[in-house]
C-alpha cells in the first residue's frame, strides 16, 4: 500500500521530490504546504501545485494543515525541503516518519545559511544530509549524507548552492527506494556547529549568494 506524504518547503529542489513522489508507486503527495511568502530568486512551489492539482496550504503554516489539531490525524511520511518553520514535538509525534533534507554535513552546520558560514570559514569540503527531525534543531539521527568538494577561494554562494540542490536531489533518489532498510545513526553532538538567524549579521560578504551583492538584496542561502 502506498505511504501517504506531506512535503513541506520551496524552490527548484522541493519542486523536483514534489514531482518524484507524485510520480512514485510507492508514495502518495497528499499535501504541500510551501513556504511564504514564496522566494522571488526560485521557482515557485505553489505554481507546480497548481499546474499538476495538488492541494497545499496557502498560509504555507503546517498548524493550518486540515485536522491536523484533531486526535485522530496522521500521516506516514512527512519530507521537508528547506522549510522555514521547526516543527513542535506533538506535530513529529503525528507522523510515521519526519525527514529534512538540510544543506550541510550535520553534525556540522547545523541551522541557518550552512553554505554561506561554510564559505566564510573557508571550508573546502561541505555536504548535504538527510536526517531525522527531532524537537532539536537539525540534531536527529542521519539517514543519508553526501559530501563534496567547495572552493572557497573562487566559489560564491549560488555556485555552492546550484552544486548543493544536484546533489541533494540524487541524494534523496538513492535514499527513498532503500528508505525502511536504512537505520538511522545518531550524530555526534561533539561535532556540531551551529548558526542561528541572529548571527547572519556577521557573514560580511558572505551574506549574499554574491559577494558583490548589497547586503540587503537578497536573502541568504539556505
């Protein structure tokens, strides 16, 4: 039987799961629930929703999913695809399963903007990862991580960032056909690094997806 999923996020990346799930034999896109307001600098998830019929909340909140508050609501599988939302404790208790797909190699990075801090602190290796949610921000057990190489010398952000959704997007197709055989290892917490929106102030130049960008023109990298 199917495994019905919720998918949570934005952008070209959640735009191409959206359409694997819809397309899979093994899954069922009940819902999207998009961030909002939608980012001007990506495709737009609701548009996909819209041009292929598939239901999402317009708040883009997953509070305001239909019944969700009700006792008897759940869900197997929610996936979430850069999300701007943390999702509480009694939400994750509702779903069979919670992933996040996040823009770092976790323990390392975890939080906000990880190819931007990634950049600025010179890193040359960086990664994306598919983990567990847990009511600790990007803390739960990893399911799947890949690694690659970045430039800090010549990189900019979007060039990470364009890299990062390739990788991510063969990452999660790997990752779902072998999904109930995988177990979840626990990250090492002595390993984290983590950045909160507070501290985005002090990316400098690596603020933006450019380096020759305002500071305020566009948001930072998820």
């Amino acid at each position: 039987m199917a495994k019905n999923v919720i998918l949570l996020g934005k952008g070209k990346l959640a735009i191409r799961i959206a359409q694997w799930f819809r397309g899979s034999s093994d899954y069922t896109l009940q819902l999207v629930v998009p961030v909002m307001p939608e980012p001007h600098w990506t495709d737009s998830l609701t548009e996909w929703c819209l041009d292929w019929d598939i239901s999402y909340v317009e708040s883009g909140h997953y509070q305001d999913i239909p019944h969700v508050r009700t006792d008897d609501w759940s869900i197997d599988l929610v996936f979430s695809v850069f999300y701007d939302k943390i999702l509480p404790a009694w939400f994750i208790d509702k779903a069979g399963c919670v992933l996040n797909l996040h823009n770092g190699p976790l323990p390392r990075y975890r939080g906000v903007s990880p190819i931007n801090w990634a950049l600025k602190n010179a890193e040359h290796m960086h990664g994306v990862t598919i983990h567990q949610i847990t009511p600790r921000i990007d803390a739960g057990p990893i399911v799947a991580q890949i690694r690659y190489s970045i430039y800090p010398d010549f990189d900019e952000v979007i060039d990470v960032y364009n890299r990062a959704l390739e990788y991510g997007y063969t990452l999660f197709e790997q990752t779902m056909p072998i999904l109930d055989h995988i177990t979840p290892r626990p990250q090492d917490d002595t390993q984290a690094i983590y950045y909160n929106q507070q501290e985005n102030a002090h990316l400098g130049e690596r603020r933006n997806f450019t380096r020759a960008q305002s500071p305020d023109s566009i948001a930072t990298a998820v």
